[in-house]
C-alpha cells in the first residue's frame, strides 16, 4: 500500500523564463536529439503557480491555448514525482500563464521544475538533489535548468549543466510573433551531421572557450537555429530589425523561436523601441537578467531543495 501524503496549505511560486544567449548546435546522436552547447540564462518574465491539497491531480489554466491534460509537463512532473517518491498524492494546481508558449522561452520546462520543487513541499517529501536532476533530465532537455538558475553552460541535450559568471543586463525586451515554433520540427529543419566523438569533443572546447568568454555583443552571438528558421518564419527577421533599427544593441532569437530578445544600453531607447513596436501584432515584455541568487530566493521556501552544485 503507498503512504499517503501529508499536505501543506496553499501557496503559490514563480516559474520563470529563459533564454539562450547562445546555441550551438554540434550535431546529431545516435538517439534522435541533438548534442548541444549553449549559455542559458533566466530573466525576470515569469508564470505564476499555485499548490493546493486536494484528493486527485488536477490542472487549471488561466488561459484556454495551453493543455491541461496528461500532454501538459505539470501533470507528467506530478505524476513522476508521486511514482518515484511511492505516495499516493494529488494536488489542485493552478498555473497563471505569461510567458509565451510555445516561445523559445522554457516556458514549459521552467513549469515542469517548479512543479517538482512544488509538490515536494505540498506533498512534504524531500527528494535528494541527484533524483530531482534525474527527473528534470526525463520530462525535458531543458527542466534542469531550471533547477538551476542565472546563467549557465548546457551541454549534452541540454541537460548537462555548469555555473558560468553571471551576466548581467538590466535593460532587456522580449518581443513574441502570434505563431508557434514546434522544437522537434526546429531541429529536424538542421539537417545536422552524424559527429564523430573526437570531432564532438574539439568543438566542445571551442563552445566552452567561447561561452567564458561571451560578450554581449552582436557578434559574439549565434542561433544555429536561425538561419532555418528565418528562412521559414520571416516575421522573426522583421522583429529582429526593428528592434535594432530602433537602437538595439542585440536582437536574437531564443531557443528554437518564435521569441526574440533584445538588449539595450539606455531605458528611454528600450522605450521608444517598445513604443515603435505596438504598431505590430506582437507581444512584448519588459524584462532583465535575473541571477542565480536571485532565482533561488524567488522560490523560497522550496529553494532548499535546489541542488547547490552542478
Ligand atoms: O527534451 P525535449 O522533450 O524538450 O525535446 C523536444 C524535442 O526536441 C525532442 O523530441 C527532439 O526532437 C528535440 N531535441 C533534440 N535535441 C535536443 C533537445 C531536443 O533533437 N538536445
């Protein structure tokens, strides 16, 4: 017979977005997904979800455009954690939806995370950081991450993580087109080549050298997705060139799209190009790097459960 869990009453934690300053893509494996090198970063746009005690799992979701069935990473993230902690438990949860999804932002990811570090205090469990990570890994590449925080360099799928200095840049915008990009298709869009294991590890040192040394500058970032992606959705280059020709001093794209994000060096620029982009059907967010200390204080009081090292 499983235990039943002990609940705690209702609260309520953020669940923040990311982006990728940079992503390589260094080739195909074996198993279908890609090996990747880039330098993840959370920034301030978040979600909002809220933990209840209740009989069974449930999901509600403010807005109608995001499943809340067994498809949604919440649910396949409670019912995980429940299996792997050998409790019977439920939960009504309620997610208050920002970030674009699908975005490029790790929105959904960012989701799957807190709703393990959730549950783990709704349901009053405390599962080691090592086990945490290896759930993160099976509901997504980029779930680790999110275990994490500030700005990181992920390897392997993604999942492979290492503390980089923080970058700091307080004057940013986030600006999403009205479509969807799905990442599987993204990643089948490469083409990328079969590498071999010494031609994986040198460029993985090129990557890494890189990702140190990583300014924020246009010319030290790069989206192997974009080339592909442009091609297909060209509302992203119109998004990208309106925001540098509005002054600018990075527009890139995120992830796998749709989401753009800039960088600008002065508030009043970064207001007169959002001011420039209502003309167009476009969301926009206001947002800034948000750090690693700053993330794990924001998930108070679950932040004891984050793993200290990567
Ligand atoms: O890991 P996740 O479920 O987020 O990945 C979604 C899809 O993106 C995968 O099914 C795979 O097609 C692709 N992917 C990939 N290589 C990665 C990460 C994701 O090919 N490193």
């Amino acid at each position: 017979m499983k235990r039943k869990a002990a609940m705690s009453e209702t609260f309520t934690l953020p669940s923040f977005a990311k982006i990728n300053w940079t992503l390589r893509v260094l080739g195909k494996r074996p198993d279908g997904f890609h090996e990747l090198c880039t330098v993840f970063q959370t920034v301030t746009l978040s979600d909002s979800i809220s933990f209840s005690p209740s009989e069974t799992v449930s999901l509600t979701i403010d807005v109608p455009s995001v499943p809340t069935d067994d498809s949604n990473l919440i649910i396949k993230a409670a019912k995980l954690l429940a299996a792997e902690a050998g409790i019977e438990a439920g939960a009504a949860i309620g997610l208050e939806k920002r970030i674009p999804s699908p975005g490029g932002l790790g929105g959904g990811s960012s989701n799957a995370a807190v709703a393990l570090l959730g549950l783990s205090r709704l349901w009053d469990i405390r599962p080691a950081p090592e086990d945490l990570l290896k759930m993160a890994t099976a509901l997504g590449s980029d779930v680790p991450f999110f275990l994490m925080g500030g700005t990181a360099l992920g390897t392997g799928r993604g999942e492979k993580l290492e503390a980089l200095d923080e970058i700091e840049e307080p004057l940013m915008a986030v600006v999403t087109p009205r479509f969807g990009i799905s990442t599987a298709e993204a990643f089948s869009g490469l083409n990328a080549e079969n590498l071999t294991t010494s031609a994986l590890e040198s460029n993985l040192v090129i990557c890494r050298r890189d990702a140190e040394n990583l300014g924020i500058r246009q010319e030290d970032l790069v989206n192997d997705f974009e080339t592909s992606v442009l091609v297909k959705e060209p509302e992203i280059a119109e998004i990208k060139r309106v925001l540098k020709e509005n002054g600018a001093r990075v527009a890139q794209m995120s992830g796998s799209g749709a989401s753009v994000f800039a960088v600008f060096d002065k508030e009043e620029t970064r207001q007169t190009t959002l001011e420039a982009l209502n003309e167009f059907n476009w969301r926009m967010f206001a947002v800034a790097t948000l750090s690693r200390s700053s993330y794990r204080e924001a998930l108070n009081p679950c932040h004891s459960l984050l793993p200290i090292s990567f």
